[in-house]
C-alpha cells in the first residue's frame, strides 16, 4: 500500500525534525538496535536509539553504523542522571544481601555466582560529548536537564534536543532551560520513569491527564508517550493537545528491535496483559511484565542496590534465563498497553499508524 501524507502529520514536531510523520520510536533502552533506529527513520518516523549504557567509544560505533542504514534523521537518547545515591559507596555486604535473593534462580538457569566488583561510573557529559561531536540530528535525554553549556551548543550546531517530563514543574524547568521539545511521559510507559524534581512515586501522572496540563504552561511543541499503542492513541494524544507521539512498546515487540524473542512474543501473544512498577530491575522504578520475578522483587524486605549497581547485579541473570528459555526470570519491559501491540514488522505497524490515523483525522 502506498504511503499517504495526510494534513495531520504536518506539525512543529514533523517540521523541526524533518521527518514525514510525528511518531518517535522510544529509545528501549538495552533493547535499542541501529537496524530499529533506521527502519523507523527511514520510513519516515525518528527512529531512537538508547545509549545511556554505552562507553563514549561504543556510542561513536553507533551512531556510524546508523548512518549507514539511513540519510534520514534520527535521535541519541541519554540519561542526564547516571547515578543514585551510594553507587559509588556500595559495598561487597551490599552486595551480597541482593544477590542472596538472585541465588535461586542462578542456580536454576546452571549460571555461576557473581563477584563483587568495584563501581567503575560512566560520565554523562563524556557521553554527550560523542553527540555534539557527531552533529547528531536529535539528542534526547530523561532523568534530568543537561548543563547549560551542553544545551548551548546544541543549539549553535543545529542538534534539535528533546527533554523528558513526567510532572508539568519538569515540563516548565525544560522549556526554561532552553531544550526545542517536550516528552510528556505518562505513567502508562514502559520502562523507566524519568522524573527528576521529585521521586519517580511522587511523579506518577497518567498521559490523559499530564499532557494537556504541560500543553497549557509551554510555548514549545509536547510529544505525548506512555500507553499510546495505535491510530486510536495517537489520534487522542492529538486532541489533548500534543504535536507528536512517542511509542515504545509496539516496536519493542518487532523484529527489528534489540529484544529477545522471549520478549517480543511475551507481548505479541498475551502475556503482558498485566505490568507493575519494581525498582527491583535496576534500582530505578519502571514498568515491566507482571512475572514471578518483578513480584519476587517488589517483596518487603528485599534489598536492592542503588543504580546502577542493581542493574548490573540483574545482568547475571538475565542472560543465563534466556538462554534457559526461562521468561519467569527476565526483566521484561512493558508498558500497559502492551496487548494492543499485533505487529511484528516496523513498516507494517507503522504503515497501520498512518492508515489509521488518516483514516480518523481525516
């Protein structure tokens, strides 16, 4: 089927990106894939890719290997925040108390116990240097506002930056601060919640309700994200207000993301119809699929590392239960939404987004 190019795909958020449609493919985290990024970007969305986990050389790595899968433009997504609290003072008791509660399941997948390693940080503006450097097209960010300086020289070089709100006094200090965009990232979401003037629990605003709050108090252009899966939450985010979406769920679920297929078909086929927040994955609350796992995490009295610690604690796991086809013991990303998503394929979903929301916009 041919592509259309309806009036409604024609916003600040399209024409400030240079892009065909105003759909930005979440980030994914650890699930992000160059391949993903390009595919989106090349059908005419933003594709993402998220690198907060990446060293400065890797970061490079990627954005070439993006570049040569696409012309079109595309974002870098970071995280401002890149610590908690008491990362860098954890120690090996710390870290033996979380891991007494991995133990079992270790065992059960046939993985070798972890050892306690020193914190080696990685750094932020280190990261963000590898961007500004690369003259990528958009830089995204959560968790957070960069400096000053850093936003200034987005600026100078034409780096379009897309900051995340989950509360409208985020969406305000966003603006003032001088970044093009706003992401007002409802509740629904999966993954991580980026909140950074008050707690991730105390931020907890459903995506009906927070964007047309943050539309009302900012001049610049609201991307609505958080429980958005089809033309019928895009064409909602609209009427509430915002000049774009940004969906994650739904392409998590495609081939061309960096999820297993333990993950993709725990969307795809019905088992994601319940997800819960834990901070049990990584150290920072986000949204997952209810599994035995998250419920086993979100226990009273179970210890957890400061993040990125935890994160890299859950690592050991992850890996050994995939290999075990053991999806009870994965950290299974999801946002409530998730048994909307049916598509597998990056052009057939994003072609059913266009089709649909055409079709009822038009």
């Amino acid at each position: 089927m041919a592509k259309q190019n309806p009036a409604w795909n024609r916003t600040r958020v399209s024409n400030r990106l240079g892009i065909e449609y105003p759909i930005i493919q979440g980030p994914l985290g650890g699930f992000s894939s160059q391949r993903l990024t390009a595919a989106v970007s090349n059908f005419g969305g933003l594709g993402s890719f998220g690198a907060h986990s990446l060293a400065p050389s890797a970061i490079q790595e990627v954005i070439a290997e993006i570049r040569s899968l696409t012309n079109r433009p595309f974002a870098m997504n970071l995280w401002v925040s890149m610590e908690d609290e008491g990362a860098a003072t954890s120690d090996a008791e710390a870290f033996e108390r979380a891991l007494s509660h991995l133990a079992p399941h270790l065992e059960a997948v046939g993985a070798s116990k972890p050892q306690f390693s020193s914190y080696k940080p990685l750094r932020f503006e280190d990261q963000a240097r590898v961007l500004l450097d690369a003259k990528v097209p958009a830089f995204s960010f959560i968790y957070g506002i960069p400096a000053k300086e850093i936003l200034e020289e987005c600026h100078r070089q034409a780096i379009l930056t897309i900051g995340t709100a989950t509360t409208r006094d985020e969406a305000i200090a966003l603006e003032e601060a001088g970044v093009n965009m706003v992401l007002a990232s409802g509740f629904e979401a999966g993954g991580h919640r980026g909140s950074f003037l008050r707690s991730s629990e105390d931020s907890l605003t459903g995506t009906i309700s927070l964007v047309p709050q943050i539309v009302d108090v900012v001049e610049i252009p609201v991307v609505a994200a958080g429980g958005i899966a089809d033309a019928r939450g895009i064409a909602a985010a609209f009427a509430l207000g915002a000049e774009g979406v940004q969906m994650g769920t739904v392409f998590l679920a495609c081939e061309e993301s960096g999820a297993t297929k333990l993950h993709r078909e725990a969307i795809l086929r019905g088992k994601a119809s319940r997800t819960s927040l834990t901070r049990g994955f990584t150290g920072r609350l986000a949204r997952g699929i209810h599994n035995q796992l998250l419920e086993e995490m979100n226990r009273p009295g179970v210890a957890i590392l400061p993040y990125p610690l935890q994160r890299a604690l859950m690592r050991n796991l992850a890996l050994p239960a995939q290999q075990a086809g053991r999806s009870e013991f994965l950290p299974l990303w999801a946002g409530q939404s998730a048994g909307l998503a049916q598509y597998s394929d990056v052009a057939t979903l994003l072609q059913s987004l266009v089709d649909g929301v055409s079709a009822k916009l038009a």
